[in-house]
C-alpha cells in the first residue's frame, strides 16, 4: 500500500536534543540498533508509531521519518499528529 515518509537534516550536535525534545512530547523512543550505518528508532504514542531512520554521512545528518500508510489509514488523526509532532521535534534547531 506504501510508505509516507520525509527527510530531515539535523546537524550531529543537535541530535541528542531532538532525542530529548521527541521524550519532553510525551513520545516513547525506542532504539531500535544499527543496520547498514543507519540508527534505527521506533516513536510511538498510543497505538501510534512512526520510525526514525538516523543516517550520519557526508557532513550532515539525514533523518527519515516514516510509517506504513496502512497506519495513517486506520488511525488517520493519531497518526497525523504523532508525524507532525516528530518531524517538528527534528526541525527545531536544525
């Protein structure tokens, strides 16, 4: 059915503060190990979840955020604000 997915760039020094920002927004993140030089995370809210995809390379940090459509489907609303609440979280100061 696809992916709804964005890309964000946050800086390695920012990092650990996005993480803190994504827990203060009452947001449980999870860690979810490496793979293939992307940190691999899950944030969930509810029965909400989002994954985070953290890439550091090439002097700037690519975070993708995304989540199955099928979820955005079944839980349009919770899933629109646990997105925008996480991709906010990633911008800010980025």
């Amino acid at each position: 059915m696809g992916v709804v997915a964005d890309f964000v760039r946050v800086p390695a020094d920012a990092w650990p503060e996005a993480l803190a920002r994504l827990g203060a927004d009452d947001i449980e993140v999870r860690d979810e190990g490496a793979e293939r030089g992307v940190t691999w995370y899950s944030c969930r809210r509810g029965a909400c979840r989002v994954g985070l995809g953290y890439y550091p390379g090439d002097g700037g940090q690519e975070v993708t955020v995304y989540g199955p459509a099928l979820r955005f489907w079944r839980r349009p609303l919770g899933m629109y604000r646990l997105y925008r609440d996480v991709r906010r979280a990633l911008r800010v100061g980025s």
